[in-house]
C-alpha cells in the first residue's frame, strides 16, 4: 500500500505535466520559432526558475548530495560555490548582451547564433557547434535517464533497464507535443517542486537526526568529513564500503588542497556555454525583465546548491551505512524522503527529483535536435526546407537522441555525477570561451570562432581520457584546462587572420550601446 501511494502521487505529478504540454501543443507547432524558442515570451519568473531547473537535473537532488554523503563537506561545497558564482556571473555579465545580441543576429538557436554573430556563408560554426551539441546532449540525457532508472529500481525493487527505458519514452513523448514552451512553463513548475522538495527533506533529515548540533557531533568522529581543507576516504574492497562495528568505515583524511579547489570551482566556467541556460536568456521577454530574472535565478540556485549539500551530510549521519557504493549513495535523497514522510507526501517530495530530471533531459533533447533539424538540415544540406519538414526532422532526431542516451544509460552502476561532469565540461569549453569572447571582444573573428571550439572540445577528451589518468596536477577537472585553452586558440587565430568586417564591427558596436541603455 505505501508504494502504490507514492506512486499515485508521482503519477499524478507526471499527468500535469503531461497536461502543460497539451496545452501549449497548438501555439508551440504553428511554427519552428515558436516550437524551438517560444516566440521570446518567456517571462522574468519562469525565464529565471526554467534556467535553474533544466541546468541543474537530477544530479541536484541526487548526485551532488551523493558526493556530499560519499566524501563529505570540501567535494560538494566547493564544487557548490563554483556553480553559484557561475550562474551569478552568467546573469550578470551575459544575460542581457546575448538578449539583444541574438535578436540583432536573428537567433533562435545557440549554433545559428555564433554563425550570425561573424556572417558566415560556409555554415563551418553552424555544422562545427550543432555537431558538439548532439555529441555532448547525447550524454546529459543519459545522465537524466539514469537517474529516473535508479529513482523506480529504488523506490519500487524492479529492474532497473525496463524503467529507465520507459522513463526515457515518457521525456521523449512530452517533448514532442510542447516544445520550448511547454518546457519552459513546466520547468517553471518543476524547480519550485525541486526547491520544496529540497526544503522539507532538509528540515525533516535536521529534526529527526536531533538538531544541528547532534549532525555535527555525528559527524565530526569521521576524518576529514566536515573539513573545507581534507576529505574523507571511505575504507573500499571492491569498491563497497567496509563497516567499523555499525559504522562506516573511513581511512585517515586525504588532502583538499588549492589545486583540487579550483578544480571543483571551476564547475562555475561551464555556465558560459550552456545552452539550455543561455537559450533561456535569448527567450526572456524583454530585456528590461532581466534585473529581475537575475535576482530569482541567483537566489534559487543559492538556495537550491545549499540545501543539496547539506542533505548529503545530514544523510550520513542517519544512514551511516546504508549505502556503500558512490553509485548508491546518490539515492540518499529517496532513502531520506521515504523514512521522513508518510507514503503519499514521500511520493510528492520524490516527484522532485523527476521533475529535476523531466525538466533537464526535455531541454537536452529539444537543444540537441533543433541544433541537427534547424542548422544543419535546414542551414546545410536542405536549405529550401519548410517549418513542418524542420518539425518532422526534429521529431526524427528527438528519437535517435533518447536511444542514444539510453545506450549510454544502460550500466546501473553509472554514477551520475561523474556522468554529469563530463558533458558539463565538453559545453563549457567549446562554447563558453566563444560566448564571452563573442559578446565583449570586437576583434574575435570566425578564424578565432572555429579554432576555439574545436580546442576547447577536443581537449577535454584529450585530458579527460590521456592527461588526467597521470594524476597529481593532472588530475584536474578537465573544463580547466580546456576552457584556458580555448581561450587562448580564440584570441591567437583572431589575431593572426583577416579582420572582422565593417559589417561586424558595426553590429558589436549597436549592441554594447543597447545592452548600456
């Protein structure tokens, strides 16, 4: 019965989402601008949450208090402070610039908007920056479909592949019918569920483990669990975790030193390239509303990196040995919610992390897709193409994507964190450099444009699979590296090819006077 509750409560929780999308179906397919961007009618509270929500997945309720659970305090907070000051910066610095900016270019895609910024006529960008999108989206939707394949084999003891695969047709189906709009509004909704959810899990984990004060003596007798400096090592064989008595066992603290800092804050650079953020900011209604979109997505993010990390920490004290694998320490979200909560207020709290999850792999595969069916069929090889054979071709791509992902998916030992990290990496340095480069440096040219990407994407494979493996300073996180590398390709082909055109410079100028006003 306590199941069949939870799941009522998850299923009506999927209806209305189910629902959002029907009703925006005929206003997003009345045209391919609409379906892709929304007609730029995102308002400042559902451009700001939409933004958080669909960057921030599962991996908020799930795979950052993971790592907190797993490690302790540095791992998690550090990477938490990278990311809030990214999305502050991002707000900041980007928002409005790339508002008026893509609207000069005509843009309603990220690809179409780096070709249009250096009036390209070969479509290198648009074929070059579509290609790493489908390549990188490919990988964030398989962390999505991971996560909602853990979430039921957890919750409900059945296999994890068939419910993964169902998970993955669900997104699929609703991105279909929707859209961008539909999307948007729906990951409105969801990132209020997933803040909410955050909230009541934190209070209920701090009141039932004692107060404050009980965590943190809990916790203190692990080395290095609660320092900003060390980190705690969980005693493995095998990779499960060993008990002390009915304890967890855990090795003599390891160091977290300034290296490995800036390795987890420099989660914040990817934001610069995220396309599901940034397309978010093309979107918002005006630019006059972004001041108080910026307000609402810093503080919900704030709020929500918070929350997440101390969930991690707090489950460890109530559960110190319920989850001995860094794979199953990512459901100590669920194990809390279903102690905490009777069955049909559990199953509203865990409609959180699928609303993370819906809310991030929707825009994954609509990004992905657009990318393919409106820059390279429609930009490349079929330019006469009409909105409904574009339509038709994304329907097409939206598929091929999700069985992509859900080949990538298949492993249900995958952790999602580390799953995460690497697409987050491959869009921060291919299109993160370019982004700001694009925005703030007049003499960036298409030479510069190309060569950045093509760096910045390469290189993190490069050091993620053949420098990282050596360790010691190599051992950073591989967006680092790539993102200083990109940059520095950006500036020297800039530099030594031909001039940006009058044309060019002419639009830079008109656009930094408009983002002023």
């Amino acid at each position: 019965m306590d199941k069949a509750l939870i799941f009522m409560a998850m299923a009506g929780y999927m209806s209305i989402i189910i629902g959002i999308g029907f009703y925006y179906y005929k206003r997003s397919n009345e045209s391919s601008d609409n379906f892709f961007l929304g007609g730029r009618s995102l308002g400042p509270w559902v451009a700001a949450i939409s933004a958080g929500a669909s960057d921030m997945s599962g991996w908020l309720l799930m795979g950052l208090p993971g790592v907190a659970y797993w490690s302790g305090l540095s791992d998690a907070f550090w990477t938490a402070i990278g990311l809030a000051l990214g999305t502050a910066l991002n707000w900041i610095i980007v928002s409005k610039r790339l508002r008026h900016y893509s609207e000069s270019a005509e843009a309603i895609t990220l690809p179409e908007f780096f070709s249009n910024r250096f009036h390209e006529d070969k479509r290198v960008i648009l074929t070059v920056s579509s290609t790493f999108i489908f390549v990188f989206f490919s990988v964030y939707a398989a962390s999505c479909f991971v996560t909602v394949g853990k979430l039921f084999a957890t919750l409900f003891e059945v296999p994890y592949i068939p419910v993964m695969i169902a998970g993955a047709v669900f997104v699929v189906f609703y991105t279909f019918i929707g859209g961008f709009l539909a999307e948007s509004v729906s990951d409105f909704m969801q990132g209020i569920i997933m803040i909410a959810a955050l909230a009541v899990v934190l209070v209920g984990g701090v009141l039932h483990a004692g107060g404050p004060g009980a965590v943190i003596d809990n916790l203190k007798g692990i080395p290095g669990f609660l320092d900003f400096f060390g980190i705690a090592t969980p005693t493995l064989v095998d990779g499960v975790q060993q008990a002390d008595g009915a304890m967890a066992a855990f090795g003599p603290a390891g160091k977290y030193g300034l290296i490995t800092i800036a390795s987890s804050m420099a989660w914040g650079l990817g934001y610069f390239g995220m396309p599901q953020v940034l397309l978010r900011f093309m979107a918002i209604r005006s630019a006059e509303d972004i001041k108080q979109s910026r307000r609402i997505g810093i503080i919900w993010s704030t709020l929500s990196l918070t929350a997440a990390v101390l969930i991690g920490l707090i489950g460890r004290a109530m559960f110190p040995m319920a989850l001995t694998t860094a794979a199953t320490s990512e459901t100590i979200f669920i194990e809390m919610a279903t102690l905490l909560f009777p069955p049909l207020l559990a199953g509203i709290v865990m409609s959180g992390i699928l609303a993370a999850t819906i809310s991030s792999a929707d825009s994954y595969l609509l990004i992905a897709a657009s990318a393919f069916s409106k820059n390279i069929y429609k930009g490349v090889l079929r330019k006469d193409a009409s909105d409904q054979q574009i339509m038709a071709m994304t329907r097409m791509i939206l598929i091929v994507l999700a069985i992509v992902g859900i080949i990538i998916a298949l492993d249900e030992n995958s952790v999602i964190f580390t799953i995460v990290s690497f697409a987050w990496a491959g869009f921060g340095a291919t299109f993160g450099p370019l982004m700001l480069f694009s925005l703030f440096w007049k003499k960036t040219t298409r030479q510069g444009a190309i060569a950045g990407m093509m760096t910045g994407g390469i290189a993190v494979f490069i050091w993620k699979l053949l420098i990282k493996p050596i360790g010691g300073v190599f051992g950073i996180y591989e967006l680092l590296p790539a993102f200083i590398l990109s940059c520095v390709a950006i500036v020297i082909f800039s530099l030594i090819g031909e001039k940006p055109s009058a044309a060019m410079e002419e639009e830079f100028e008109m656009v930094k006077s408009q983002s002023k006003a």
